[in-house]
C-alpha cells in the first residue's frame, strides 16, 4: 500500500491507548475515527493510575502533556515497607515525578486533545468482524478503513480476529481495590508508600484536602471479573478487607476509616503472556490487547502510549502497511516485553506463602542490594520517542 491510500484509520477503543493513536494518526496525516463499545463518554472507569516521565514525554508529541500535569498529582518520592522496615527508593534527578491521574480525567483530557486535532469519536460500537476494508459492528452497522487498530484493551475482540489461536489474558491472581481514608498515614506529602503486609500488599500517598489514598491488591485464588466484583456489597469488601490488613500499621487504620463513598473496586487485575502476532493484513494491536503488565510495572498507560505513537510514526514513514507493521513491532516488542518480565518478578512477591512471607524482612533488602534499581529506571523512564525522526 502507497503513502497516498493509508488515508484512514479505525481505531477501536476509546480509553487511553485509543484516543492517543487517532490524535497521533491525525499528526501523521491520517484521519482516525475512534469506536468505544460503551455506550457513552462517561463510563465507570473508576480510580486513579501512574504515568511514569516517559509516558508524560510521550504525551508532550500530541501536546496532552500539560493538560494532564494541570489534573494530576505528581509524587517525587517512593519508599517501600515490609516487616516493619522502610526504605526509601533511588530516584532519577533528570525525571519528572510520577504523575498519579484519576482514570475518568485522563480519559477525558485525551479524549478533548483528540478532537480538537479533528478526531471523530462514536459510542456504542462494538466491533465484530473486519473483513478487508470492511468492518462490521454489532448493531449491525458497518464502515470501511485502510488501517484498523486494536486498542480495545486486554480482552480485545481485534486481537482474536488477528488471530484467533492469541492468548487470552492471564489472572494475577489479584483483585484491585481503591478508596480515600479518614486515617492520616505517616508519610509526607508527594510520597507514595509500597507496603507488604502481613497477609496482602498494599500502596498509600496522602490526598490533597485531607486523607489518604490507599490502593489494595487482595490476592484470591479464582479470578472475579469487574461487573461481579462491583455487584458484591460494599459492607462486604469492606470487612473482607479489613479482616485482610486488620493487623497491620497502618493499613489497618486506613482501612477501618475507609470512606465509603470512594470506595472503588477494578476486579481481577490481569496480564498479558506473550502475544505471537500483533498485526495481520490491515489490523494492528496497540496498548493493554498486546501488552499489558502487571499493576506492578507502574508503566502500563505509559507503554500504551508510547506504543500509540510510535505506530503513528511508522505509518507515517513507511507506506508499505506490512513492512510499517513490522517496523512498529520492532521498536516495541522488546521494551514491553522486558518491562513485563521485571513487573511479573515483582508480582509474585504481592502474594506470597507462609514461608515466603516468613522469609520477607531478611530477602528484600538483599534483593535491593542485588537489583540496580536506578539503572532498570533509567532505562524505562528516560526512554524518548524522537518524532519528527524517520522512522
């Protein structure tokens, strides 16, 4: 395909990775029409999460960067607790803190950012086939595109029509949880907390106006899709959770004075195994339905934005759309990848055994010592896309 029929994209999905590929495309000089499956623009997509320097750089191509500084909360420094032991985290002196963004915001400032590059956006379009140009929706509806990219996230219907053979998602093992406490937690403001508790890992940094903001990962054996985990009563989740971090300080004081009406729950957390294709003929994967680490990463929107760009550079660089593919696929395959690896590492640790979590105080120090902590940093957080560069 010549540079001059790669006129339009469909983009699939309209979280993060989504509006940020069309508002890239448009850069690109591609038009991009963006589906979401929701029904609407303001969907339940709760909670808050980490965009870490190189995810806000990458931001700053398509000019969302400030915009999402102006919503965000930025936290420069990062200790970790278990066994009662603190230990502050090395930090790179040339990175911007780590922003932590309310979901429905950020989503709504990309989504602004994108249409004011002339980005198109329908709701309740659920994709069910793509067949050359054509692609088919649901509601029986139909539309054709040069390009469609899957950015419909980690169980992404664009990823089976690749191929069908793909992985499905994998379960952590771990359900989200997230809520504002009444509780003031010993740490200073701009600092986010890691914590090993004595039965479940949890995170806390303190929330402009009073409280503390506390994440929890609740490890449970059988994965709980996010509609069921939201159809438990919250009076139950709640006792669960306190029974879970009861005992430890502080959590068992963040949780007791949990504030109901911020509770929030993401269900299962998932993982992306290795995805063997990431594109076939005119379809492409982008973002959490081809690589989606573990919450442990802390570089899950980040990659997806990155990877949302750089697609957008190689279509804007290679006419060939197999060989701009593979292109995209080459820059991307192995940062995610090694990012996943470090994240999965990390991940077992948040749920370990009797023994393991006997052995906890003495291993992670040396763990530390062993680990180059600022060096795997570097390498992910300074990561830059050079955009006007060929790709």
């Amino acid at each position: 395909m010549s540079p001059d029929r790669i006129r339009r994209a469909a983009v699939i999905g309209g979280g993060i990775a989504g509006p940020v590929a069309a508002t890239a495309l448009r850069r690109a000089g591609i038009d991009a029409h963006v589906y979401e499956a929701h029904p609407d623009r303001t969907g339940d997509v709760g909670g808050t999460l980490a965009l870490a320097a190189n995810g806000v750089a990458a931001l700053d191509i398509i000019g969302a960067a400030d915009a999402v500084r102006a919503i965000a909360q930025p936290l420069g420094r990062q200790t970790m607790s278990f066994g009662g032991k603190r230990i502050e985290l090395p930090q790179l002196a040339d990175a911007e803190p780590l922003q932590l963004v309310a979901r429905t915001e950020l989503h709504r400032v990309l989504r602004e950012r994108a249409e004011a590059e002339g980005v198109h956006f329908t709701y309740g379009k659920r994709l069910t086939d793509v067949d050359g140009p054509d692609l088919r929706f649901e509601d029986g509806t139909t539309d054709t595109a040069d390009v469609v990219v899957g950015a419909d996230g980690i169980h992404s219907t664009v990823r089976g029509l690749i191929d069908p053979a793909a992985p499905s998602a994998g379960y952590t093992g771990l359900l989200g949880f997230e809520g504002v406490s009444d509780h003031e937690a010993p740490v200073e403001e701009g600092t986010i907390n890691f914590t090993f508790g004595k039965r479940a890992y949890y995170l806390y940094w303190r929330e402009p106006g009073g409280g503390t903001r506390l994440g929890m990962n609740l490890p449970r054996r059988e994965p709980m899709p996010f509609t069921q985990a939201r159809n438990v009563p919250r009076e139950q989740w709640l006792e669960i959770l306190a029974d879970t971090y009861g005992d430890d300080d502080p959590g068992g004081d963040l949780v007791r004075a949990l504030r109901p009406e911020s509770f929030h729950t993401a269900g299962a957390l998932h993982i992306m195994p290795k995805v063997p294709r990431w594109h076939r003929d005119r379809m492409v994967l982008v973002g959490d339905a081809v690589h989606a680490p573990s919450n442990s990463s802390g570089q899950g929107a980040s990659l997806a934005i990155e990877s949302a760009i750089q697609l957008a550079r190689c279509l804007r660089d290679i006419g060939d759309l197999s060989a701009a593919f593979d292109a995209y696929e080459r820059l991307r395959r192995p940062r995610v990848e090694g990012v996943a690896a470090r994240a999965a590492r990390i991940n077992h640790a948040k749920a370990p055994g009797p023994v393991a979590r006997a052995l906890m105080p003495a291993l992670m120090p040396l763990a530390f010592k062993m680990m180059d902590i600022e060096q795997t940093q570097r390498a992910e957080q300074l990561y830059r896309i050079d955009w006007e560069a060929p790709a």
